[in-house]
C-alpha cells in the first residue's frame, strides 16, 4: 500500500490503484451506467448540479427540490446494479474492519464541474468511513473542518488516487473546487469520475 498523506485527517493514498486496475474499474463503471444511467441532480433550491450521478449497490443518491435522500432505485425505477468486485476489493483494502458497503456512488465531472463544501452525514453509522476513488482528470480537492467554515486545506487528487474518510474526519466537510482537463488518458473523454463507497444503515 502506497504511504497516505494526511489532508486535515482524511488519508489520501496518492497512486495506489495501477493503470490496469483503473481501467478495470472504468470498465465495470460503465456496465453501471448502462443500468443506471447518470442523472443531473437538483439542488434544495431547484438548480441543477453541474455533476452527473448514479449508483451502485442496495442504495443510490435521489434529489429533488424537497432534498437528498438515499433511494432503492435509480429515477428511472430500476433497481441499482450491484457494485462491481473490482471497486469492492478496494474497500476491503482500505477498510477491512468495516461493514460491507451499501452504496457506491458514482460522480461524473465534465471539465467545468465542481462541487460544493458538504458533509457526508445522510447515513446512519458514523463509525464507517467513507472510501473515494478517483479516475481520469485531476480534481482539485478541499477539506475544512467538522464545523462549516474556517480554514481549510487542498490537494489534487489524481487518476488512481484513493482517500478515505474515516474517524475524526469522517463528518469534515469537503467538495471539488475544479478539474484540470487533459491531465489522463485513462477515459475517453476529458473529465473525472469519483466513486464513493459508503455504509448507509
């Protein structure tokens, strides 16, 4: 396991998935999209997010102007496909003391995406961690404290790059300020996908 850096708590594990397994991942990834195709999702204030989502496992991510929730099903009334092995050997790497993930969500950043500073908080078992895995473009990275506002610390996180939150850090707020386009070739397209395996109950 490559050495983790420590970002405001959350353990960043710069390189640790080879190319070949990226591109395990990205394939597996797309059979998920085939199922669950990526939606746009709506914010509490009825905007649209410039990040496309879908999911994997026995929860997925569903907005709407009334709020976030975890749902059973993608908009479309199917059932989430399962998450691949390839994306849970990870999990087990970076959490073998951990429940099994119920949800693996999966961000797809076009070049001029970004997201927010927020909280993981919508699950149940704050003792889980959150593990994220990042493909294609660089992402710049930022994490804050528990508390909103105050300072705050940035990193690029780049294509095969694992983070985990977990502990201390598991409910600190962080987003994605920007994406740096043409900085891989792992996808065909410019831009990143994010995947973030959680626990939900």
């Amino acid at each position: 396991m490559s050495e983790a850096l420590n970002l405001r708590g959350v353990q960043v594990f710069p390189g640790f998935l080879d190319r070949a397994a990226q591109q395990e991942i990205v394939n597996d990834i797309r059979e998920v999209t085939h199922v669950a195709p990526l939606v746009r999702p709506v914010t509490s204030g009825g905007k649209a997010m410039s990040v496309r989502m879908t999911a994997a496992g026995q929860f997925g991510w569903s907005s709407s102007v009334s709020g976030y929730q975890y749902a059973p099903r993608h908009p479309n009334g199917t059932n989430w496909p399962d998450i691949p092995e390839s994306v849970l050997r990870i999990w087990a790497q970076m959490a073998p003391n951990a429940r099994m993930p119920e949800c693996c969500l999966v961000n797809w950043y076009d070049p001029d995406a970004r997201m927010g500073m927020h909280q993981d908080r919508d699950e149940t078992d704050f003792a889980q961690p959150v593990v994220s895995i990042s493909l294609g473009d660089d992402g710049l990275f930022r994490v804050g404290s528990v508390e909103r506002g105050g300072q705050t610390a940035s990193l690029w996180l780049r294509s095969g790059d694992v983070a985990v939150m977990g502990g201390d850090a598991r409910l600190v707020h962080h987003g994605v300020d920007r994406i740096k386009a043409g900085t891989s070739t792992i996808l065909a397209n410019p831009g990143r996908i994010n995947l973030t395996l959680r626990v939900v109950t």
